[in-house]
C-alpha cells in the first residue's frame, strides 16, 4: 500500500519539474545567447585545431580545445546562462508562475538549473567530441601521441562538472544580489583573481587553471597506472639514447627525422603526476551542490 501510495505523489511532483524542464529547455535552444554560443565555440575549435594541427601533440591539442570552457572566454556565457532565471527581469513572470500555478519555489529552481546545465553540456560536447575524435584519428605531422579513451572521457567529465559549478555559482549569485549585471561584475572580480592566486599553488581542485594545465596529464593516463607512476631516471635516459640512436640513423640514411612537436610551458607544466578524478570531481560537484541549496533557501525566503 506504501509503495502504490508513494509513486502516484512522486509522479505529481515530477509533473511541474517535467513541464517547466522543457519549457526551458526550448527557451534556450532558440535563445540567440546560445545559438551565438553555439557558433562562436565552433569557430573558435576550429581556429585552434587548424592553427595548431601540426604543430601540437595530441594530448596538448585537445588540452588547449578545453582552455576555453574552462576559463576564457565562455565563462561568462555558463555564468550568464546560470544568473538569467533568478533575477532581473524575471521576478514578475516568477511571481505569476510561482504564487498562481501549482509549482512550489524548488521545483522551478531545480527545473531552469537543470535546463541550463543541459544546454551548457550539450553546447560544449556537440563541439568538443567531434574535435577530439579529428585531432586523436586523423594522421598529423607531428608525433605519435599516448592520449587514452579513458583520459578523454574522464576529461570532458571534469571539464563539463566545472561548468556545472559555474551555473551553480550564477544561480547562488543572481539570487542574493538580484541583478545580472552586478551579478555577472562580482563573480569576474571573485572569481578570477581567486582562481590565479590557486593556480600558484597547483591546486587543480579549485583553480580552473590549474586544471587547464593538468589535462593534458590526465588525457595520457590509463584506467590502472603502474605503481611507478612518474618514469624513473633509467627511463628517461633510454628515451633519450633511443631518440639519439633514431636521429644518427636518420642522419646515415638521408631519411628525414621524425618533426618535433612545440610543447608550450602553460599545458606541459609536468607538475600533475598526483592527479586524482575523485579528488578533482569532489572539489567542484560538492560546491555546486551547496551553491544550489543555499541558493534555493535564499529564493524560498525572498518575497515574490
């Protein structure tokens, strides 16, 4: 009798959350915000993969496709996107919606968060995931590169989770400050300064940045490392003879040496080797989560 009783009153909450999901969920598909989004990420993906083709490896090519999503410049679109449905000129439409329908305060908070999280996955994958898959596939004249599909993946999901976090903070920000505009002004002058100051410490749990510069380590790991995981001197110096060796007989042969890939200092910093996903992952979903609590419970006391 209990469980016949509980799916009837989950389903009748569902049914507002549902509706107003994909209310805006085709609000912001057709938003010109998102559709200029949309065509700036790929102009921009196609600028950097064209201009670096031969020159980067693999694991920094796709490295610096994700810079962009994680610290400039579409953090102002995620954060926009996140500020937009709790404040400005959106307080009479809540009211209406809120105090004359049958939709409590959380079921519009978490249905328009979950629509912009949506959007913001699905803008940043449809680009990013055929990128990826040109630069890893095609044959480039550069060297062969060690990305992994388990690098790839965990990756975008780290990338994509910072995001989340960034429409979680624009919520928690429109709802206690109440305008976009100022809103938007207070995170860039948080955030970013706060983001450089952890970079310095290599803190890729909390920086972007920091993380920016990690990826192009996690892109070359695989599901299980070995338990040596940073390559030993023995190592590094048979590299090295193997590179000498290859280039004499290149030179004897008259073949021409194998090209050189550009490795920029900010995305091989080799400072990352202790990387950790779980570790990443908790210091950006546990704040995203508070930040949606506590910007519901501002938004329940806040008079409509």
């Amino acid at each position: 009798m209990d469980s016949s009783a509980d799916g009837p009153k989950l389903g009748t909450w569902a049914m507002p959350y549902v509706a107003i999901l994909r209310h805006d969920l085709g609000t912001l598909w057709a938003s010109w915000l998102v559709r200029l989004w949309l065509a700036g990420t790929v102009v921009l993906t196609f600028a950097l993969v064209a201009s670096n083709w031969a020159t980067f490896r693999d694991g920094t090519l796709v490295a610096s496709l994700l810079f962009p999503y994680l610290v400039f410049p579409w953090f102002f679109v995620v954060v926009v996107l996140g500020i937009s449905p709790v404040s400005g000129s959106r307080s009479g439409e809540l009211a209406d919606a809120i105090l004359s329908r049958p939709v409590s305060r959380w079921q519009y908070l978490l249905a328009t968060w979950s629509a912009r999280v949506a959007v913001v996955w699905g803008v940043y994958l449809v680009v990013i995931i055929p990128a990826i898959a040109l630069v890893v596939l095609a044959r480039r004249p550069v060297p062969t590169d060690t990305v992994t599909v388990y690098g790839i993946v965990s990756s975008l999901f780290l990338v994509g989770l910072v995001q989340t976090f960034l429409v979680s903070l624009g919520f928690l920000m429109g709802t206690l400050l109440q305008r976009p505009l100022l809103a938007v002004v207070v995170l860039v002058f948080l955030w970013y300064p706060i983001g450089l100051i952890l970079s310095v410490f290599s803190l890729e749990e909390f920086s972007p940045v920091s993380l920016s510069q990690a990826i192009s380590t996690q892109l070359r790991r695989a599901w299980r490392q070995a338990a040596d995981s940073e390559p030993s001197t023995d190592r590094q110096e048979m590299q090295t003879f193997t590179k000498q060796v290859d280039h004499f007989f290149n030179v004897l042969s008259g073949a021409k040496s194998e090209p050189k890939a550009a490795t920029p200092e900010f995305f091989e910093a080799g400072e990352f080797e202790d990387f950790s996903v779980v570790r990443v992952a908790s210091g950006y979903a546990l704040p995203s989560v508070v930040a949606v609590v506590f910007a519901g419970l501002c938004f329940c006391w806040r008079d409509l």
